[in-house]
C-alpha cells in the first residue's frame, strides 16, 4: 500500500519530469535523478483525491480574496456617500453570500467534472490506441496518461492566472503522455488533443447548414 508521501511524491514528479516518468510507466524504467526509484503509477481515486485538496484550496481562497476586495470597495463608497451605507452593506452581503455559494458548488462538483473529463479523454485515447497498435494495453495506457495529467490542479491554488496555467499545464501533460506513453508522433500527439475540438467544429457546422437549408 503506497503512503501519502509516496502519492504526493508521483504526484509532483509527473510535474518535474514528465515525459520520464510516463517511459518509466510503460517501460519500467527508473528516473536516474531520483536515485534510480520506480514511482507506481496513481490510480484515478488517488491523484483524484490529492487535485481536490487543491480544489478546495482554491475555493477558500477565492472566499477570501474576493472577501477582502468587497470590503475594501464597500468601506470606500460608505466613505464617500454615507447615505449608501446601509443600501451597500445589503447587496454587499447579498454579493457575498452568492460568492460562497458558488465557490461551495466549485468544491462539491469538482470530483463529478474532472471524472467525466478525465473517463472522456481516457474514451478517445483507447481509439486512438487501438488504431496505432491494437497490442497495446489501451485501457491501462489511457488510464495512466488521463489520471497523471491531473497533476495540473497543482497551479489552481495560484490566484487570478491559476485556472489558466492550469489548462495550459492540463494539456501539455497529456501531450507528454500520448508521447512517451502511447508513443504517439508529435503530429499524431497533436491530432489527438484537437480531436474533440474538430468534432465541436464538425457539429456547429452540421448545425448551421441544417438551419441555413430550414430558413431558406
């Protein structure tokens, strides 16, 4: 049974050396810089767990930052037009509940969202896999390669950017994944990871021209 410090330590390390450890994956190599250690691949539930803490981390500090800047602006604009005290003390508390409230569905829906994210990335590895070379263990390929790509979460406790260095860091893991992992080219690695936007692009267009033929 692996210990926290273990998972935490794969969970990081994913981040450190991410081509490496996904050819340690699949090849069963060791990392040389870490003393020649073999990091077990995480399962779903474990890196899961460990992107919800930062999940939840995130959410309490978009309370408070958000917090600290409604006060502040409240505190200036009673200041300067008493008479809007008591109309701004409302709404700021109405403001602040509504912030709450979403950051709480943010903390609750976490799990719900990066599962169906994660089970749907995983779906068009598996395709992907078995067109390039039906030997290889899809399922464990795609599992690996989905779930260490949640090692991203990491940069959601920065505040501001952190949701976008987040997606950025999302996708070149499992750009580093389909690499090393599957042994996808880079052509390949790329038609992959554009493959749910073709089909977005493939149904918006399918729907225009359906509209376009009803109207004229």
């Amino acid at each position: 049974m692996k210990t926290m410090g273990q998972l935490i330590e794969t969970y990081l390390t994913v981040l450190v050396h991410p081509f490496r450890i996904h050819q340690q994956f699949r090849h069963q190599l060791s990392l040389p810089e870490q003393g020649g250690v073999v990091h077990e691949p995480l399962t779903l539930p474990e890196a899961l767990g460990i992107s919800w803490i930062f999940a939840i981390m995130r959410g309490l500090c978009k309370i408070i930052i958000l917090n600290y800047f409604l006060q502040s602006f409240l505190n200036m604009q009673s200041e300067s037009f008493p008479f809007l005290q008591e109309m701004l003390k409302s709404s700021g508390s109405s403001t602040y509940y509504f912030l709450l409230f979403s950051a709480a569905l943010d903390i609750i829906f976490f799990p719900i969202a990066t599962i169906v994210l994660t089970e749907f990335w995983a779906w068009v590895i598996r395709k992907y896999s078995g067109w390039l070379n039906p030997d290889l263990p899809a399922e464990e390929i795609a599992d690996q390669i989905t779930t260490h790509a949640l090692s991203s979460n990491l940069f959601n406790i920065i505040p501001f950017i952190g949701d976008l260095i987040q997606s950025v860091v999302y996708y070149f893991l499992m750009y580093a994944g389909l690499r090393s992992n599957l042994g996808a080219s880079r052509s390949l690695a790329w038609v992959i990871l554009l493959t749910p936007t073709i089909f977005g692009l493939m149904l918006l267009s399918l729907l225009f021209f359906t509209i376009f033929y009803l109207v004229a």
